[in-house]
C-alpha cells in the first residue's frame, strides 16, 4: 500500500471505509471549492455516501484495482489523490486531485502525484498514467505541465458535473517519458 511522507508535516496516506465521518466533513467544507470541477462534490453529500465511496474504492484496490488516498497536513485531511483508474493488465491508469483552498500553494498536489506516478511506473509496471481535468480548469492543468504530461487532446463533452457535460482535456506520461522530479535530482 501507497504511503508517502511529502513534505513540513504533510504525508500521502489510505483513505479507508471507517474514516467516513471524516471525509464527509472534509468535502463539506470544500464543496463549494470543488464544485465546478470534480464530481465528488455532487456524490459524497452526507456520511452514508461517503463510505459508499470509500467502500467502492476499497472493493476495487482489493482486486488490485482503483484507490484512493488523502492528503494530511499535520494530520488534518486537506487534499486527496486517486487512482480513478487503475488497469494492471492494459497497463493504464487515470489519476486525480483535490485540495483545499487553505492548503494550496504548497506544492502539495504536485508532490503527491510525482509519489503516485513513480509507484504506478516504477513498482507497478504501468505504461500510462491519464491526468483529466475540465478545460478551463487552469490549476489543475498547470499541474499537468509541472509534471511533464503531454496534452493529447480535448475530450467533448467528456462527463456530468451537476448534471451539465463539461469538455475534458486528456493529459498523459507514458512509460519512458522524461518525469521532471526526477531528472532535478
């Protein structure tokens, strides 16, 4: 299991089933925050939709599949990565983000996806690691760029947020990319 210290008291950790209550209050203070770009705003809305998420990613990361982690500063959950996808026998996987406000700028994000990346390349053998974020969401592509993807293209009308489609941009590192953490070393 993927756990990670990143940085000044921050650390990649498991999100699990039990920390429900947690979690939900967590989306309840950032919902508003996530609202335009990440479904998980409109599906964890209360505790008893929170497990359900949670459970559905421990089913999943059982069968060496999807999984899910938080983001922790000082042992507060601010932030969260995922492996949306995680797809060993194409060798495929789709990772996401969130963070709060109040815990941006610190280069966490970016930290815990180079962790997330070099485990799903270097321990996992993946080929491909899929980055999507609403066009327009500026932050979360500028983060794709720090991370040395490449944009392969627009994906209209993508998936719902609240009910409305949004267009997707598709950014991607392949197995033998140049990863930028790694060559700073």
């Amino acid at each position: 299991m993927l756990s990670r210290f990143l940085r000044d008291g921050a650390e990649l950790v498991p999100l699990e089933p039990w920390q429900a209550e947690e979690f939900a209050d967590h989306i309840e203070g950032i919902r508003e925050h996530l609202a335009p770009w990440v479904g998980l705003a409109w599906v964890v809305i209360d505790v008893d939709s929170a497990r359900e998420y949670l459970q559905r990613y421990a089913d999943s990361q059982a069968v060496d599949g999807a999984r899910i982690y938080g983001i922790r500063q000082d042992g507060q959950l601010v932030g969260g990565a995922v492996f949306r996808v995680f797809d060993v026998r194409s060798g495929n996987c789709e990772l996401g983000v969130w963070l709060a406000p109040s815990a941006q700028g610190r280069g966490l994000v970016t930290l815990a996806a180079q962790h997330m990346i070099d485990w799903a390349f270097d321990v996992r053998g993946m080929a491909r690691v899929e980055w999507r974020t609403a066009v327009g969401n500026d932050a979360s592509a500028a983060v794709a760029k720090r991370l040395g993807m490449t944009l392969e293209g627009v994906l209209r009308k993508e998936y719902p947020i609240n009910e409305e489609r949004q267009d997707g941009e598709l950014w991607t590192l392949v197995s033998g990319d140049r990863r930028p953490w790694l060559s700073a070393a």
